[in-house]
C-alpha cells in the first residue's frame, strides 16, 4: 500500500492492517495464518468483535487480505444472506442498545466513541434513523420495560410463597 493510501487509513485500519501483515509472516500451519485464508468469515468476525466501529471501513482493509471488493461482497451475501453494510449496522445497533439497556451509568456520549463516532450527533442520527427514537428514549424505554419485568417477576415470586 502507497504511503499516500496508509495516511487516509484510521488507526483501527492501520492496526488491522498491521495485524494481518504479522499473521501473515507466520509459518504455514500457524491458526493465525489460517484464519486469513477465508478473508469473508475473518472480516465477518473482525467486525463483530469491534462492534462495527464507525472508523472501520472494510474496503480499506481487503487489499491486506487480497480480494477484491466486489468478490468480498459477492462471497459475504452469499455466505451470511445479507449484505455487509447491513450486517455493519446490524452489528453497530446491536451493541449499541446493548449498551443503552445494560449499560445505564455510561453516558450516551461514551457509547458513541466506543462505536468510534467523533461527533455524538452522529451516532444519535444513525441511531435515530434506525430505532427511530433517541438514545435517551430508547435508554428510559428499556429501563421502564426492566422494571416493569423484575415488579412482575417480584409479584409472582410472592404469589408462589
């Protein structure tokens, strides 16, 4: 990759990058290795595991990987039925309600970051255009059900003493 093309990659990319370029040094055999040699299901693990970050564009980790772009699409939808900027939102929401729900102390803000958004306008505007409420809402929403279940699980607990 062109100097050039390494300094528009975020750091997550540049990290990802450089792990790739690591496993790849390994000797043949190693699980490291292995793992590079279905570039679908190690993108589709890698975007799990950070939680679809928003600084995380897959395009600019596939020439790491050595498949083409419209391959890895092709692959991806064929593999998982869906396409992978679906599974990214997918994955993004997901643990963002995660969060919002289990994660009450944490502010709104924090989430944000943890997603890689820079600007917390952002991430309330996709998660708007998704849950079509707010962070906030969607947070007091998910308290009230919460509770509303552990008064109802105290009220049969009871009833059954």
């Amino acid at each position: 990759m062109a100097k050039r093309d390494d300094e528009r990659l975020t750091d997550i990319e540049k990290e990802i990058i450089a792990e790739i370029r690591y496993w790849r040094s390994m000797p043949a055999g190693d699980p490291r290795r292995e793992a590079l040699s279905d570039p679908v299901t190690y993108l589709h693990q890698l975007i799990e595991a950070r939680h679809a970050n928003v600084q995380l564009h897959v395009k600019n980790i596939l020439p790491a990987l050595g498949i083409s772009r419209r391959t890895f699409e092709r692959k991806f939808k064929r593999k998982y039925g869906k396409n992978v900027r679906e599974h990214i939102q997918e994955v993004r929401l997901e643990t963002a309600c995660s969060m919002l729900g289990y994660v009450p102390v944490e502010l709104i803000g924090d989430i944000a970051e943890r997603l890689g958004y820079t600007e917390i306008r952002d991430f309330n505007r996709f998660f708007s255009d998704h849950t079509h409420m707010s962070p906030t809402q969607w947070r007091e929403r998910e308290q009230a059900l919460t509770m509303r279940d552990c008064r109802k699980f105290d009220e049969e607990d009871d009833s059954n003493n």
